[in-house]
C-alpha cells in the first residue's frame, strides 16, 4: 500500500509504478486511457466543506487566490468556476501571503477543516463542491480508483476495492470513533452528508461536464485540445 502523496501517485501511476491508484479525477481527464473502477469516487453532491476558498468581503472583489500546485482538480475547478462568473483573479502557486481583503487562499482536505473550525468568525468561505451544484446541478468528483490499461486482472481488483468500500461504509461509526483529530458528530456530517462514495451516472455527468469545461478553459493536454476532444468523446472505461 502506497500512501504518498496525491500527485506523487498521479505520478507513480502515469510511470508505470504503480497498477492501480486512489487518484484526481483531472488525471483521467489528462489521460483517459486508465480503467476507472466502477461505482466508486470521492464526490460531492453540494457542499463539500473540505475545498474551499477563504476569504475576506465579497469574492467578485478578490485580485490575488493562492492555490497549492499539488491540488490541481480543485485548482482546475476554482478556474472553471470563476470563469462562468468572469472573474480573474491571478492565481498563484504558493501558500505563504496572508489573507487579506483582496487575496484569498484555496484550501483542500483536512487543512481546509482545520482552518474552518479555528478562523470561522473571521473569514467568509466559498465551498467549491456547493458552487458546482449550484451552476450545473450535478455531483463532482474528486477523486476516483484507476487501473493502468495493462494491467489483467482488472475485474478482480475492481470488485475487491468495492468490497473494501461496502466494509467500510457499514462500520463507519466503528471508524469514526477511533478517529482522534476531530469532533465525532463532525465526522458524522461529512461522511454522511457531505461526502458521496458512489460512481454512478449523476456523478458521471458531473465528470463529463468538468471535462466539457477543462477543453473550453485550455486546461487539459495540448493534443487533447488540438484533436477536438470533448466531453462526448470521454471514454469512461468503467469495470
């Protein structure tokens, strides 16, 4: 079990290193010849609460948003997002300026938690999963398990990994209470409500359209953009 960081494993997982991989979804987009492993993602149906943009006034007032390079389906969706509202902020690869009236902070996973329940009385935050919903009505997918394309055993692998889901979804309580960084109840929510764990056709589309606007927005690979490839042309090799 590899449990490098996010991008390292993109990166494992394109050089051949690794078979299979919990890994972005915008590294399917990049390079949809991967199996995805059906009926499984990270997703959201609303509000996420753990990717957010904090702030201070209004977000159309923003010049400046930093963005960690490793998050780059958040970074890729903060783009897409601000682009439907014509707003261009520069957004910059580093986390070290303090936020202020017109500079804001893009914060992914248990950071963007740690910060909500420390800073919650002195920022406003723009959660990226309930911005999504809002403006196309579908689910968004963070993250999903992909299997090179060589890789023989597929179909084993695939229903071993929605086992281990169904296991764990049905002991969820049993996990939460060994968890030791945050409030149970918290817990409760987020994995309840705020976090999906399904692949299915909702989320499917919600897939296909964050890759309809990566291809309007330029932000997949430049032959992917020279060959046309659009959302309709998205193979999802699901097993």
């Amino acid at each position: 079990m590899d449990f490098d960081h996010p991008s390292a494993l993109c990166n494992k997982l394109a050089a051949g290193e690794l078979d299979l991989a919990l890994v972005s979804s915008f590294e399917f987009l990049r390079n949809p010849t991967y199996r995805i492993v059906d009926d499984i993602s990270i997703s959201s149906a609303g509000p996420v609460y753990s990717v957010i943009v904090a702030y201070r006034g209004g977000i159309s007032g923003v010049d400046e948003i930093e963005i960690d390079p490793a998050s780059e389906t958040s970074g890729n969706l903060l783009r897409c997002l601000l682009a439907e509202l014509n707003l261009a902020p520069r957004l910059r690869r580093t986390m070290t300026s303090v936020i202020g009236a017109r500079r804001a902070r893009l914060l992914i996973g248990d950071q963007a938690i740690r910060f909500r329940e420390k800073h919650t009385e002195e920022f406003d935050f723009w959660d990226l999963g309930e911005q999504w919903n809002k403006l196309v009505g579908l689910s968004f997918v963070y993250a999903l398990w992909l299997i090179r394309p060589e890789v023989r055993d597929f179909k084993s692998l695939a229903n071993r990994l929605r086992e281990i889901r169904d296991e764990n979804l049905a002991d969820i309580d049993s996990l939460i209470s060994e968890e030791i960084d945050f409030d149970h109840d918290f817990c409760r929510r987020y994995y309840r409500e705020n976090l999906r764990f399904s692949f299915g056709e909702k989320e499917k589309a919600g897939l296909r359209e964050f890759n309809e606007r990566c291809w309007e927005q330029r932000l997949l690979p430049q032959e992917q953009l020279e060959a046309g490839a659009s959302d309709w042309d998205l193979p999802l090799r699901c097993v």
